[in-house]
C-alpha cells in the first residue's frame, strides 16, 4: 500500500517539480534535456540523480531503525518511480536504449504524445504538459491542440 502511494504520490512531485523548479530555478539543468544531446548523459540527468537520494536514505535509515521500518517503503515506491521514469521517459518516449518497441495502447500512445507536445517548445517558459507517467485525456493524439 505505502509502495502503491508513495508511487502515484511521485508523480505528482514529479509533475510539480518539472513545472515549477525544472521550468523554474533550475532551468539551467533542465535547459539540456530541451536541446540536443551530444554525449550519453546530460545535465538534466542530475535530477533523477538527486531523487534517488531521499529513496537511499529511507531505504537504509527504515531498514535500520525497526521503529521506522516503514519509511523503507516509501523509499521502494520512489525507487519504483524512478524505474518506470526512466522505462517511459527516457526509453519509450526519447529511446536512449535502441528498442522497437511501439506502443500501441491508448495509455501509452497519449503518454508518447504529451510528452511530444511538452518538446515541441525548447523555452523555459510556454511548455505544456509536465507529466511523465500520466498524460490527462486532452492530450490524445486524434485531438487538436
Ligand atoms: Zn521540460
Ligand atoms: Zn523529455
């Protein structure tokens, strides 16, 4: 339950976080991921690098002190998140991995294309769409913008 939570919860962090500290404070991290890439890595990658952080400290602080056991599940529901940011985002939507893959449900395929509509502006500011794991409905492909 604590995993389930804590991962619909991420995504709302997530969310907020790429709107208003990527798109914000921190655009000159952020500002990477919207050019292209000439190495492997890029700068925006610190971020997933820093959330991985409080997941490592709830993890090995709740599997220390048996008073606070539960905290290590919140670290597994961020550490799960992360998988599946990267699995989404970086695999499905920018291929950093070579796959083929396409996706070819209706989940998947508004996902694909929020995250088009977010890169189509390459500014910190006028982006839309700041999801990873869930896109609402008006991003459906068939519907104009
Ligand atoms: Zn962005
Ligand atoms: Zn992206």
């Amino acid at each position: 339950m604590i995993v389930i939570a804590t991962f619909l919860f991420m995504e709302f962090v997530a969310w907020f976080t790429h709107k208003y500290v990527m798109h914000g404070l921190l655009w000159s991290w952020h500002r990477s991921h919207h050019t292209h890439r000439k190495g492997v890595l890029e700068k925006n990658d610190l971020f997933a690098v820093v959330f991985s952080i409080p997941a490592i400290i709830l993890i090995i602080t709740g599997s220390l002190f048996p008073s606070v056991h539960l905290l290590m599940y919140v670290g597994f529901g961020i550490t799960a998140y992360g998988v599946f940011y990267i699995l989404f985002h970086d695999i499905l939507v920018h291929r950093r991995i070579k796959i083929k893959y396409k996706p070819r449900s209706k989940y998947l395929k508004r996902l694909v294309h929020a995250h088009y509509i977010h890169h189509q502006k390459h500014t910190k500011q006028g982006c839309q769409a700041f999801g990873f794991l869930y896109a609402p409905e008006k991003y459906e492909p068939s519907r104009d913008h």
